[in-house]
C-alpha cells in the first residue's frame, strides 16, 4: 500500500466580494479536486490546536502526524534542520525574513527610527534566493557575541543565538502587512539585541547594490530584516517508530523540510522549487511517483496558495488553487492508478489563509481520504470547498489523528 498527502498550504478562505461571494476555492475550476471530494471520506479538520499560534510549524505537524501539543517548540529550529544548522542544547533560534520596510513609500530609506515605518511587504517581493545570499552575506558583519546568521530560501533566513533567550514577544511579519510596525517590534527582555541588529541591518542593506538594482527595476528592495519565530530543538520520535511507515517529504521551503528531517523523512529536493506559482509542480509530482518506488508514504507540500493570501491577491489566489488542482492533483491520481494498485491519499491544508485578513487563522480545513480499495462516487454534486466540507457533518478534533486514518490504522468514527 501507498500513501500520499497533497497539502495545498493556506488554501482555505472566506468569501471575496471581488469574487462575487465566493472562496478562491468555490471561485476556481478545480474539476479534479471536486472529484476527489465526491469520492472520498470529506469533512473538516481542526488543524490548529487551542491556545497555539496559526502557523505552518504547529500546522505541519499535525498534517504530518505529530500533536503538537507534545513536539512544538517553535517555528525555527525546524527551519534549521533543514538548512543543516545544528541547534544545541541552550541554543535559540530565530526566523529571519528579508523585508521591505517604506516610511510613506516604497523603498522609504529612513534613519534608525522605527516611528512611522511601514511593513511593506513581508517576502521582499519575494527576492530570488541569489540576490537574498548577497544580502545576508552582508548582514553577518553583525555576528559576534553568540550571534551566527544561515542564508535560506527567497526571504526565508536563520538567526543562530547561542545562549540566547526564547521568552522575547516577536510577531510574524506576514501579520502586519501595511501596518506601522512600531507596535509590533521585539519586546521584553533580551530585545534590545535583537533591535539593535534589526537598525544596524537598515543602515548595511539601505544602499547595497542589490536593493538599488532592485529599486530601478521598480521591485521592492530587502532594506531590512525582521525577527520572529524563536525557538528550541525539539526532541521528536521518528515517523517510522510512531507509525512504522517510511515517508518523504518534497517541500520548496525549509520548514516542512525541517520536520521531515526531525521524523526521520527523506527529504526529496526538486530543482526549481520556489514556493510561489513558479515553482516546478511537474517535478514535485514527479519526484513523489519516484519517491514511491522507495518510501511507502510522500507528502507534496504546495506553498503558492499561502503565499498568495498574504499577498491579498484574489485573482492570483485563484490561479493558485487551479494549479493545484490541474498540476498536482490530478497528475499524481493519474500516476498513481498507472504504478500502483493500492493506495490512499489525504488533500488538505495547514490553516486557512484568507484574503481579508491576509494571514493565518485557526479556522477548521476541509479534508479527504481516498482510498483505491474503495473508489467511486460516495456524494455526487459534492465539491471541495469549505461549506461542502462542513455540510457533510464530518468533523475530526485534532489533524494528527487524521495520520492513522489515512494508514488504515483507524476509521473515522
């Protein structure tokens, strides 16, 4: 038996008026996802435990089998471990994002102040991880005193802080955009640190060639940095002693990455995997179908649907859902009917991300398991969207459960 999780990040919303009431979900032509719907066992799932912040970690690892209730101990040291970066006992670490920071427009310069500063954008325009290399490159002549700063992904970047604090009040960038950040900067003991780092990568990235490249192609430059996510090592059992299955996991970004290093998952890297809608969702799928041959279980991790609800872009939203649906799901159904003759597969997200309020909330998911020892249509008319979902009066409390159904180990009471 296969199994395979197609976790489309983010996707979930609430109703749009630019599209006529409708979820980017029920907006999109997802023929093969609604398929999927009408097949399966559907319902909602609570992804995001009481009390926890909505976040792709706590998310990921519930989709991924794990309670987060026991494993979570912040965002980044999961980064890390993907990024081989060994986090040691009394180690912190923290995400570091290339931003854009404007004071009355793009690309504002600013002084040290932080009064009047606006999170312009979150990702930097999501800067290619070439031009990002650069700038952090740069950003390390503030390393010293048990500070070391790792290059990632795009505007994904890692703080290493030896001896450092985890209790300092920090606030995901991705929830501010278009605010003042004054109200939202690093607070608490210890923060001093990290503010001063923050001004003193103003003044270094303000005028390096790569943001005054940047600025007169008319994108956003990376002028700034911004520090959240702190954490420490988890200590997390295998997927394989929890569930006594091999995996993989293909992801573009290092988070679900780290996880897959902590479970003792083979982490399959695809060339020109980006985690925006350019990313190469024909190698995705491909490298899952191959993954198979080795592994019984894959996860496909889809981070453009997020990406585009921070963005607060409908219309690009939309093209997102679609691509998942035309360029992975039904790609990776069709492969595994052609290779395979039994398998399982689970499609749903980590949390929403909606529009309207571009960044993560707590709100249940609509997810589906498939089984090919029982295909066929179970609801027809049903489609994959949140109120189809909810109207089917299946509910499941916690998202780690859903692992042990997916594997047949349990059902769905």
């Amino acid at each position: 038996m296969k199994y395979v999780i197609l976790q489309g990040d983010g996707m979930p919303d609430h109703p749009v008026p630019e599209l006529d009431g409708l979820t980017p979900l029920e907006a999109a032509h997802t023929p093969n996802l609604d398929e999927f719907a009408r097949s399966s066992a559907f319902g909602l799932v609570k992804t995001i435990p009481d009390g926890f912040p909505p976040g792709s970690d706590v998310g990921n690892l519930g989709v991924l089998g794990y309670d987060p209730v026991l494993y979570y101990t912040g965002r980044s040291p999961l980064e890390a471990a993907s990024m081989g970066v060994r986090v040691g006992e009394g180690d912190v670490t923290y995400r570091c994002n290339l931003v854009t920071l404007s004071r009355g427009g793009r690309g504002g310069k600013g002084g040290d102040e932080w009064g009047g500063v606006i999170m312009e954008d979150y990702s930097a325009g999501h800067i290619t991880t070439g031009e990002a290399r650069e700038l952090i490159a740069s950003i390390k002549a503030l390393e010293g005193e048990g500070i070391e700063f790792f290059p990632g992904v795009s505007y994904r970047h890692l703080l290493l802080w030896h001896g450092g604090r985890d209790d300092i009040k920090t606030t995901p960038p991705h929830d501010i955009s278009g605010r003042a950040v004054e109200g939202y900067l690093p607070s608490g003991p210890g923060s001093e640190r990290l503010l001063r780092m923050m001004n003193e990568a103003r003044r270094i990235l303000r005028d390096h060639s790569v943001n005054l490249r940047r600025e007169a192609e008319g994108k956003n430059p990376a002028n700034g940095i911004w520090l959240w996510g702190a954490g420490r090592a988890p200590k997390m059992p295998s997927f394989g002693e929890l569930y006594g299955v091999e995996g993989a996991v293909i992801s573009a970004v290092d988070l679900v990455k780290g996880i897959g290093v902590y479970a003792g998952l083979v982490v399959v890297d695809v060339p020109g995997a980006t985690g925006y809608l350019d990313t190469n969702y024909e190698g995705k799928v491909e490298g899952a179908l191959e993954a198979l041959n080795e592994v019984d279980l894959v996860m496909v991790h889809i981070e453009a649907t997020d990406e585009t609800g921070h963005v607060g872009d409908a219309k690009l939203k939309v093209q997102a859902v679609e691509d998942f649906d035309s360029r992975v799901v039904g790609p990776v159904l069709d492969g595994l009917r052609e290779r395979f003759s039994d398998y399982r597969v689970m499609i749903l997200s980590d949390h929403p991300t909606p529009l309207d309020v571009r960044t993560h909330v707590s709100e249940p998911v609509p997810f589906g398991v498939l089984s090919s020892d029982d295909l066929g249509v179970k609801a027809p008319g049903l489609v994959y969207s949140e109120k189809a979902a909810a109207s089917t009066g299946v509910y499941v409390d916690a998202c780690w459960k859903l692992m042990s159904v997916l594997l047949g180990q349990e059902s769905l009471a």
